[in-house]
C-alpha cells in the first residue's frame, strides 16, 4: 500500500517564505521614498558644491564673494531670490543681460559654460535663499535716456529707429497708440512678450530696472517728447568704421547721422563728406576719409566695449577677468604679439580666440588702447 506523502511542512515553508517576500517588499516600498529623497538631496548637494566653486571662480568679483554685491548686483537678497525664479537666473546667466557689464555665459552664447555648469550655479545661488537678508535696495528713478540706449541696443532691428516702425515691427513712437494703453501693460507686453506677433520675451534677458528704462522712452514719446541717447560721439564713430568693414552702409548711415548732433563745424563737414562716400558705394574712401576724424585709441573703445568689456571691466580694471590697465603681460609684449594673443585665445580659460571676429585692423586699434591704459 502507498504511503500518501505529507506536504504541510512545504506549503507551511512556501507561505512563510512568501509572506516574508512580501513583508521585505513592504518595508522596501515604505523605504523607498525615503531613499529616493536622500539620492536627491546628495545630487543637490554635488551640484550646489559644484556651483560654489564655479562662482567663487566667476562671479564673486562682481557680485561679491558671499553675493552681498559689488560693482554688479547683489545676488543674496531675499526679495531677489523670492521674486526670480530658477528659469530666469537660469537665462540670465546663459545669455548675459544687454547694455550692461554682465556677460554672457552659456556655450550657445559664446560663454565658457555647458547646461549642467550654469544649472549648478543656479542651485549654488539658490542654497542662499533660506538664509538671504533683505536688502533694500538704493531706489533708481526709470530714465528715459538710458532707455534710448537699450532700445537702440535691442528694439531697434524691428521697432526702427527713433521707435517709427519696420516692416518687421509696428512703429512705437506714436502719442495716440501709446495712450491707449497705461504703462504697466507696456512694462508686462516686454517682460511676456508677444510670441504669436513675433515680439520675443526681454523678461529673462533684460533686468527689472532696465524694462522700466524702456517704459520710461515710452512715456516720453507719449507725450511727444524727444530723447537723445548719452552716446559719445566717438562710439558712433568707430560703429561707423566697423559697420563699413562689414559692407554694412545701411548701419553705417545710421551711426553718421546719429553722430551729427555732436559734431563739431570741421566735424560736421567731414561726416556729410563721407556719407556722401557711402552713397556713391566708395566705402573705402568713406572708411580712410573716417579715420582722420578718430585716433587708434578712439576707434579700439566700441570694439572694446562690445567684446571686453564684460570680462576685464568698462574701464579696463578688472572684473571676472584680470585688470589690463596696468598689466605686465600687456607691457612685455609688442603689438604684433598682442593681435596674435586675442586672435588665438588662451586655452583652458573663459578667454576665447577672436579669430573671425576681429580683424586684425579692429585688433590694433584695441591694443592702441590698452596701450593708454600702461602709462
């Protein structure tokens, strides 16, 4: 006779051993979030570290080693931290802010950092925000005439010049259409932008303050009023020059004409004579006839400003870059050197060659500068 075999013991270590599965599943998932907030926390920190090397690298010169601010503005604020959003100082950092000091950083921009490098930075600035104090900040009247400045810096392409219209913008400088609408609506349209007109968003490139500037053109205009922008005559001038380099007459009829108002009588006759050049298409002329009216110092400021100035200072004496003036380097080394150093660059560092930039002529009207600068 067959002996039934007894499977109690099995069935009693199968449900123990599945029970034991699942309690171990259980105490995972329960563990689970705790874990997966602990990997973030340490990704957050990494990153934060990282960013704190990078700013201390980068940015403390100008805005100061703790953020309390410095020739730029200070990051470690509370009420700039609350009101700015990881977005924005994101974009402001990758693509710099217009009409100021502050360039830009982001590889698509011609900057030095990737994605990732500007994303650690921002967790950096933002690990500030628990702690920051309130700053209260000097309070700065909008002005109409930094506002001319920007708007020829970045509204002028599509709004023309003097805010009168393009075939790529609707004229601005109308009393009757400005009137329509009150200034908040003017100070919110150029923040947000107008994607479906094609009016981009300026609210992640240009500052608050500078925002309030442009509404401040606007009201003139308003009113009907005129601004003329605090333009030397002399950065007219050489835009003029480098516009002619470039073949660009159209730009460089405007930089003539804008420069007129500050012409002397001698100046004012030679300015007419070479837009007349620049009419009869004999630019050449026009560019040998132009640079009588400036010395090599003079006409290396504009292209200083457009392409230094963000790193080394407006005034040459430093930012996140060493100070040229005075500087060793500069005074061990002839001119010829010098145009090929700003050419090629310095390898490993945020000082990119300016080969295909620059002209070698533009270079040495840079380098007649920085030689001012060494007395």
């Amino acid at each position: 006779m067959r002996t039934q075999e007894n499977y109690t013991p099995f069935i009693a270590v199968g449900l123990t051993l599945t029970l034991a599965i699942l309690i171990t599943f259980q105490v995972y998932l329960f563990q689970e979030p705790a874990r997966i907030q602990a990997s973030e926390e340490a990704d957050k920190f990494a990153a934060e570290m990282a960013g704190q090397d990078l700013y201390a690298e980068n940015c403390a010169t100008c805005h100061g080693r703790n953020g309390e601010g410095a020739s730029g503005p200070a990051l470690n604020s509370r009420e700039f931290l609350t009101l700015t959003s990881d977005e924005a100082l994101f974009s402001l950092a990758r693509t710099g802010i217009p009409g100021s000091t502050m360039p830009a950083w982001g590889q698509a921009f011609g900057g030095p950092f990737t994605d990732e490098h500007i994303a650690q930075l921002v967790a950096f600035i933002r690990s500030w925000e628990a702690t920051a104090p309130e700053i209260v900040a000097e309070e700065t009247q909008p002005n109409p005439v930094r506002g001319v400045k920007i708007y020829i810096e970045t509204c002028i392409i599509c709004h023309g010049e003097n805010g009168l219209g393009t075939e790529n913008g609707p004229a601005l400088n109308d009393p009757a259409k400005l009137a329509k609408f009150e200034n908040v609506w003017y100070r919110n349209t150029i923040a947000h932008g107008r994607p479906a007109k094609g009016m981009p968003t300026w609210g992640t490139v240009l500052s608050p303050a500078q925002i309030n500037d442009l509404v401040a053109l606007l009201t003139v205009w308003r009113e009907g009023g005129t601004v003329s922008p605090d333009i030397p005559l002399a950065t007219y001038l050489s835009n003029t020059l480098f516009a002619l380099q470039n073949f660009d007459t159209a730009d460089a009829e405007f930089f003539l004409n804008a420069a007129l108002p500050q012409a002397d009588s001698d100046q004012t006759t030679e300015i007419q004579a070479t837009l007349d050049l620049i009419r009869e298409n004999r630019l050449f002329e026009a560019n040998a006839r132009l640079t009588t009216l400036l010395p090599p110092e003079e006409m290396g400021k504009a292209a200083y400003q457009s392409n230094c100035a963000g790193c080394h200072g407006t005034d040459g004496r430093g930012g996140t870059a060493p100070s040229l003036r005075p500087n060793p380097y500069i005074q061990a080394k002839s001119d010829e050197e010098l145009i090929v150093f700003i050419l090629v660059g310095r390898q490993g560092t945020a000082m990119d060659g300016f080969e295909g930039i620059l002209s070698e002529e533009t270079l040495a009207n840079v380098v007649a500068l920085l030689r001012t600068w060494q007395e």
